[in-house]
C-alpha cells in the first residue's frame, strides 16, 4: 500500500535519514519478527520524525525509540493533511480492522435524529444510529454537537413541532410550557392541536429535513409571490424576511446531509 521500503540498521542510520524525504508523509516501522505490530503513523516531516523515533538516544530521554526494533521503514509522501489522514486510515483499517477506529480515535458524528417511531415525534441529535428497520431518519453527520444543535433549534424556529423531550400522554389540564405560551409550539401535551395537525406538522419537518430546507424555502417563496400578486405588500414583505432569516440557517448544513 505505501510506495517505498527501505531496510533499517542502527549501525548505518545516518544512511536511511537521507534516504527519506523531509516532507508530509505516511509512514510503517517493522521489526525483524513478522508477529509483531507495525508501528503506522503520519508526519508533516518523515525524516526528522524517524531521528527522533530511530536515531541515537540521549541517555536521560524519556522519548520513545524503536531503534533497536525496527529493520525495515516503508512510506509514501503526501501532498495535503487530508491525503495523509485518508491513507492513515486505509493503512490502519487493512493492519488493525478491530482497533483501527480506536487508534484513529474516531467518534461517532453528531446526528440530526428525527423520532418518527414516537406517537408525538420530536427532534434529538445523537451520536447513535438506532436498530435496523426503526422508523427514525437521520441527518448529517455535523462537525460538532453544538453545530448540531444550533442547527436545530434554528430550524424549529420556523416550526411548531414539540421540543420537549418526554413521551407524552397528552391531559387538557397540563400548562404547558414556554413554547406554546409563545405560539412555537402546537402543544399536543395539552391537546392543544388534533393528532391529524400535529403529524401534519411532522410531515413539514421531515420535508425540510429531507430537502435539505428548500422545500421551506420554496413554500415561503410561493407565499410571498401570491402576497404581492394580491398587493399584500406588508405580507410580502414579512415572507420576504423569513427567507432572508432562513439562509443563514440552511448555510449551516453539512454537504452529506442524508
């Protein structure tokens, strides 16, 4: 998989430092015995790295050395960060496929979670896909959870879909919360909608999620145009804000959103 291998010597080192070049690449270190572990990595600087890694130790450092263990160094030089990271990671999958997403330590992404297997579906971001055939849909993968999270919460704001987190059992004498006493909400806690409006609303939700926001932004577009078509200038104008407010948010998808 890497494009050169050179032996390795601790007697002729001098000689295997000249022979790497001083510049990004990936690297594996092998020892004589072909049970034991490569050591793989990657590097803004191969040559100096291997100095450090393979040349002559001081005798009160504490740094790694492998001198004594590595006979051979195969490498291939790299032309960006993300060639590096992208090989390092073919190199570890092919050498390591149970620890290689350890050793990258890689994290899940953050997910945009939309419940669709509750009665009252609702939005979540996870870092877990759930079993397979369950009804829930998920967007993403988002650089962080707060990105995530700013995402949708930015886009509930167009919505009245709940964002409460528990599963309701929907009681005429509950108060509420803040959502729907500010209208942001169809509060099917307090029936404060039928079921038939609130998977109506689900629906919008899911189209926005799925379209990646333009099935919104089309809807408030065609709102707007029949507005002023009607000489409803002051609803023009308000749908016209709500586009212009939408952009931002929608800028803030991921490329890979489903």
């Amino acid at each position: 998989m890497l494009a050169h291998s050179i032996e390795f010597s601790p007697a002729l080192d001098l000689e295997a430092f000249a022979a790497v070049p001083a510049a990004p690449a990936v690297f594996l270190l092998r020892g004589e015995s072909s049970q034991a572990e490569p050591y793989i990595s990657k590097t803004a600087n191969l040559r100096r790295r291997l100095q450090r890694l393979l040349g002559s130790p001081n005798e009160h450092s504490r740094k790694l050395s492998l001198r004594d263990r590595v006979r051979s160094i195969e490498f291939t030089a790299t032309g960006s960060d993300f060639e590096s990271g992208f090989l390092l990671y073919k190199l570890l999958r092919s050498n390591f496929p149970g620890t290689y997403q350890q050793r990258l330590r890689l994290r899940p992404p953050p997910l945009v979670k939309l419940h669709l297997e509750n009665a009252y579906p609702r939005v979540s971001i996870t870092t877990h896909r759930g079993r397979p055939g369950a009804k829930s849909i998920y967007y993403g993968p988002f650089r962080s959870r707060a990105v995530a999270e700013k995402f949708a919460n930015d886009s509930l704001d167009f919505f009245k879909m709940r964002r409460c987190v528990d599963d309701l059992h929907p009681d005429p004498a509950f108060p509420g919360c803040i959502y729907s006493e500010m209208k942001m909400c169809l509060a099917p806690c307090f029936k404060g909608c039928t079921d038939d409006e609130y998977r109506e609303e689900v629906v919008r939700v899911q189209s926005y999620l799925d379209s990646g926001g333009r099935s919104l932004e089309r809807e408030f577009e065609r709102q707007r145009d029949d507005a002023s078509a009607a000489l409803d200038f002051e609803n023009a104008g308000a749908l016209h804000a709500r586009v212009e407010k939408l952009k931002p948010v929608l800028a803030q998808l991921p490329e890979i959103v489903h």
